[in-house]
C-alpha cells in the first residue's frame, strides 16, 4: 500500500466547498476507525458484488421485471460474495436467481434448486425495503443499498447510497445510514453521513506538472471521516483528505483512515 502525505511533491489537492456552520446536522452514531474501515471495505466489495451481478444477470434475463425481480441480498463478505436475486411470480417472494462474485468478476448465473428464504434472508431483503421508505431527502433519483449485520446487536445497517450524476463525478454527499430491527421492519436511527449533496470531480483539471489528485473535503457531522468515505476512496482509487475541525486532517487511502500530522 503506498501512502500519500500531503507534503509529497507533486500532490495536486482537489477542494471541496466547506458547508456553513449553521447548517451542522446532529451527531451521528460512532464506530471505532477499525470498524468504520471494515464497514468501508464491507460496503464496496457489495455495491461491486450488486452490479457486477446485475449485468451478468441482465445479459441472461433482459426482462426483469417481467421475470418478477424485486431486488436482491448480498450474502458472504471477503473473498466472495453471493448475490441473491429475488423474485414474486405470484406465489409470493422466493430466491429467484444466484450470481457469485469473486476477484475476478462474476460467475455464471444459476437458478437455485431450493427457492425457499431463510428467516436471515426475508429479514435482510426486508432491511433494505423498510430504508428505502424511510429515506429522509433524497439527492437523485436512483439510490444503491447495501445491507450488512450490525456490529453492535442482533439489527441491522442499511447504507443508502446517492448515485454519481455523472460519469467521473464523485457523490462524496448524500449517503444515509439506517439501523434497523432485527426483522427488518424497524428503522430504529437514521444517521445522514454528511451535511449537503456535495459532489466532485474524479478527473480535475490540474496545472501543468501536477501528480495525481487528492480529494479534500469538509466533514461536519462526526469527528472522524466514515464508512463512505472508504468506500468512495476504493471506488473511485483516490486518496481523500477530511478535515473534521481545528487542525484535524485525516487522509482516506486505500481502504485505512490515517490521522495526519
């Protein structure tokens, strides 16, 4: 892993606009650097996982929702996750279609011989849908979920995610966190990851000898970057730079949450 430090020559900072005092949001729920860079982590590999699928599974069904798709889990995390695609022919909500996803991309697309749900599945599937209802404001239309357990009891957290308005613009705003009951049909906090819709872009234009961008960008609603920003550095391959208060900088890189000096 090569780290950045802003001193290194050749550094080229991309700034975001400060979002005004005035409009600082509540505290939101904290988690530890360890488990915000596993969360991080833990949501990129299934936001990949949920496209990736996606197109090998549209390439095989061009009509969803005539084939009853209504959405689908992500089960596994590591070396290989499992996307799970879940339909309702009209006899109510059944595993439709399987797609796993390693480091090389997705497999082939399988049909399960069992199409029963686990109670963890129907609970997970209904996580994800009890978020969607309870979104407080939405940036654009089109928002990405990811659906993991939580860390500290027997719920779980829904990560609503605004989509990039366009290609090589990054959503670095916008991004909600929910926890949720265990059956998945309480929403028990909402936690907005940031202050304002702020978007930047993934490819600045930069004078004429500068090295690789590094994002730099305000964060006001807790006192350490978050989740989504590890998730948006793995995305988009970019160190990001947060600064949290008076003379307090983190960098954002490669997956790892580092206090600078």
């Amino acid at each position: 892993m090569i780290r950045r430090s802003v001193l290194a020559v050749g550094l080229a900072l991309v700034l975001a606009v400060p979002t005004r005092a005035a409009d600082k949001p509540p505290p939101i729920r904290a988690f530890d650097i360890p488990t915000l860079e596993r969360l991080g982590g833990a949501i990129y590999r299934q936001d990949r996982a949920a496209w990736l699928a996606t197109d090998a599974l549209v390439a095989k069904v061009p009509d969803l929702e005539g084939a009853g798709l209504k959405g689908w889990i992500v089960e596994g995390e590591g070396g290989e996750e499992k996307v799970r695609f879940l339909r309702d022919t009209g006899s109510g909500l059944e595993a439709g279609y399987d797609v796993v996803v390693g480091g090389k991309g997705a497999g082939p697309v399988a049909e399960p011989t069992d199409r029963s749900l686990t109670a963890a599945e129907r609970a997970a599937f209904a996580a994800r849908q009890t978020a969607i209802k309870a979104l407080p404001r939405a940036c654009r239309q089109g928002y990405n979920s990811v659906v993991l357990k939580d860390v500290e009891g027997d719920g779980w957290l829904v990560w609503l995610l605004a989509p990039s308005p366009a290609r090589d613009v990054i959503p670095m705003g916008g991004h909600y966190r929910f926890s949720v009951s265990a059956d998945g049909r309480t929403v028990k906090r909402v936690d907005a990851l940031s202050a304002s819709c702020l978007t930047m872009d993934a490819k600045p234009k930069l004078p004429a000898g500068a090295g690789a961008p590094v994002l730099f960008a305000t964060h006001i609603v807790s006192p350490t970057p978050v989740e989504t920003h590890v998730f948006l550095g793995l995305t988009y391959h970019l160190p990001i730079m947060v600064g949290t208060g008076k003379d307090k900088i983190w960098i954002v890189d490669n997956g790892k949450i580092s206090r600078m000096k």
